[in-house]
C-alpha cells in the first residue's frame, strides 16, 4: 500500500505506475536481509515528515531492536 500526508479519511487503493528501486543516493535504514522493504519519501520541509523521525522512527527502533 502507498500512503501519503493528506486529511482523507478513507484512504484508496493506489496502482504503482512505476517500480521503485533503491538508489546510490538513498538514506537507508534498517537490515538489508529483511523480509521487507519500505521506500519512503519524506521532506524535511513537512511538518508532518519531520515528526516520523521524533517520536515514530526511535519508537519503531525499540519494538524492533533487532532489525536496526
């Protein structure tokens, strides 16, 4: 599933048009053996970017202290 910042409600199912690979220039998190993989876009402009990084990555990083 793909999300974004908006104020919708019900969020719609999104086709990907494109495929989406990791690239040299990339910020990379986590465990390269992981079963998963989770490509995100953030701006440090979005208030709403920003706050994933205080309080929600450190909380994910202490459920799951094993993957980091």
């Amino acid at each position: 599933m793909l999300v974004a910042c908006h104020n919708n409600r019900e969020p719609k199912p999104v086709t990907l048009k494109n495929t989406v690979s990791e690239k040299p220039e990339d910020v990379v998190f986590g465990n390269k053996a992981a079963p998963a993989t989770v490509f995100l876009y953030a701006s440090y402009e979005c208030t709403y970017c920003r706050y994933f990084f205080r309080p929600d990555l450190p909380g994910i990083k202490e459920e799951l202290p094993g993957h980091w």
